[in-house]
C-alpha cells in the first residue's frame, strides 16, 4: 500500500510546516536592548512583561490563514497600557479572565510583512480560558487585511524559518 505523501501538493513543502505557531521571545523594543541593561528594570516574563522606561506588553496569539485550511499563528507581544497589564495579571487565572479586552499596539514585525506590522493599533481577547489571548482585530489597514484573508502558502513560508 503506497504512503501518503507528507508534502503539500499546492507548494511542495513539508506539510508540517502548514500549521505551526512562530514564537517571538521578547517585544522588539526589549529584544534590541542587551540583557545588561534589562538587569533590574524587568517585571514578569512570557506572558505578561513590564520593562521600566519601554512599556507593558502582553503575548498574545495572531493567527494568519492560509490556502487550503492551514494556519500559521504568530506568538506575537503587544504593547499595552499599565492598567490592562495589571488588570489581566488579576484575572488571569480567575473565570473573569474570559471578559478579558484589551487594546495595544503590535510589538514585532512579524514576516514576510515586517516593520509595516510594528505598531499597528489592535484588539486581543481570549478565546478559551487556557489560552493566551487571540487579536481579534485592528484598525490598521495592512493588518486587517492580514488577519482577514486566506494568504497563498509561498507569502508566508518562504520567510519563515525551518
């Protein structure tokens, strides 16, 4: 009995690199700063951040589309106002945690579309309680069409690593 092929038959990549999660470690801003210099100045960790004189930042997840069914979901930081920091750190693990809004601004440039992304206004809620929260929207142009269309699989893997 013949096997299936483990390759999509629209682009010929691996079929396990359709449906992944790319994870950004840090906010952009905090990353460009060298680790001597975060020494003291740094709250929390992954998921909610606070850095002294960068922002508050919480990870949050941005699915991107693609052709045929496949997802790539970005783990992408926004950055927030302290209040929603320390509004989602007091619900976080309570059933209001599912009310959670927030509102901020997108903290990497996610590939292919890169700095185009870095700042654009958007809006992130849960979508399960054991989840990070989802953007759910934006009103930048660029992003909504982003988190809106079903994007050709070579727009978005071909910038992607391995």
């Amino acid at each position: 009995m013949p096997t299936a092929s483990r390759h999509c038959p629209t682009c010929g990549r691996p079929l396990d690199d359709h449906n992944r999660q790319v994870k950004f470690k840090r906010p952009d801003s905090v990353f460009a700063i060298p680790d001597s210099e975060l020494e003291g100045r740094v709250w929390g960790d992954d998921p909610l951040l606070a850095v002294k004189d960068v922002g508050f930042f919480i990870r949050t997840l941005m699915p991107v589309a693609l052709t045929g069914g496949f997802t790539v979901t970005y783990g992408v930081w926004i950055e927030i106002e302290s209040d929603d920091l320390h509004n989602a750190w007091r619900v976080w693990h309570l059933p209001e945690y599912v009310n959670l809004r927030l509102t901020g601004l997108l903290a990497n440039a996610a590939p292919p579309w890169g700095d185009v992304l870095l700042g654009a206004s958007v809006s992130a809620a849960p979508r399960d309680p054991d989840e990070i929260p989802y953007i759910i929207a934006s009103t930048e142009p660029n992003l909504g069409r982003i988190l809106t269309t079903e994007w050709p699989h070579e727009k978005v893997l071909a910038f992607l690593p391995p």
